[in-house]
C-alpha cells in the first residue's frame, strides 16, 4: 500500500487463530504415504499477511479451513477466500498471493482453484476469472512490481 493511502476497511475485525496442529506418527514418517489434507493446505495458507493490515488472512477470518478442500487421489486442491468488504479492491491481490503460495508448496501434479467465496465480492466473477487463467497468473508474476507485493504478503511475520 502506498504512503498516504486511505485504508478501505480502517477497522477489521480480528478473529480467534486457530490452535497448531499436531503432528502425529505416521506424518512424521517420511517413507509412509501421507496424504495431503485440508488442514495441511490451511496451515499454508493462514499466515499469509494481509496487503493492508499487519495482520494475517486468518486474523481476519479471510480464510477458514472449512473452505479448503483437497482430493489427494485426483491432484486437486479448492481454496474459497473471503474478503472482509465486499467491494475490497486487494481481492485479487490475495487470491492470487494464496495461489502462489500453493504452487510453491505443492508437488506439481496439484491443480490449484483459488475462488472469492460465493456472493461475498461485488466483482466476484471478475476476480475468479483472473485467477483461473494460468496466462494471467503468469503474467502478473512477470510484473517485478507486483511479484514485489505478492513476496511481502508470503513473507513471514512475527507473531
């Protein structure tokens, strides 16, 4: 966000985190099979920083592990995220920060879907349509600018 820019949602609201995950056995085991999970999927994705608050995406309820869904036999994973203003102008921005992180993270083989949750965005199909274009998505990780952006929203902060 750039200096003197008004924020869109000066007073979000914060949300309770979610407790760590724990780990048991078997997904320790690096020669047993583990299948990817949604809360495996969600723990990538909770810490990823908001664009204009210090705060992470699952501080301000933004993403729930109840809207990440994962088929580990057919190589997909679906990640509904919601804005906290529906006519929030960062949408596209976090989707498509969400996206990046999944495809860094994952094996190839993942087809990754990121989506604004149904009837929570005024430009919701607007937004789907851009991330859902591998093009698209290409494109903007060619812009130095927005790649800039999209690696400070991926970059961990302390909590």
């Amino acid at each position: 966000m750039s200096a003197g820019s008004r924020l869109e949602n000066a007073n979000p609201v914060i949300f309770q985190r979610s407790g760590e995950r724990l780990l048991t056995a078997t997904e320790e085991d690096e020669d047993a099979h583990d299948p990817i999970d949604d809360r495996e999927i969600f723990d990538l994705i909770r810490s990823i920083n908001d664009p204009e608050h210090p705060l992470s995406l699952e501080d301000l309820n933004v993403v729930e592990q109840v809207r990440v869904k994962v088929d580990d036999a057919e190589s997909s994973v679906g990640v509904e995220f919601t804005p906290t203003i529906p006519h929030c102008s960062m949408a596209t921005l976090i989707g498509l920060s969400i996206k990046v992180k999944l495809l860094r993270s994952l094996p190839d083989r993942f087809k990754i879907d990121v989506q604004i949750t149904p009837g929570t965005h005024a430009s919701e199909e607007a937004v789907n349509k851009q991330l859902a274009d591998k093009e698209r998505v290409a494109a903007a990780l060619e812009n130095s600018s927005l790649l800039e952006v999209v690696n400070q929203c991926l970059t961990s902060r302390s909590i």
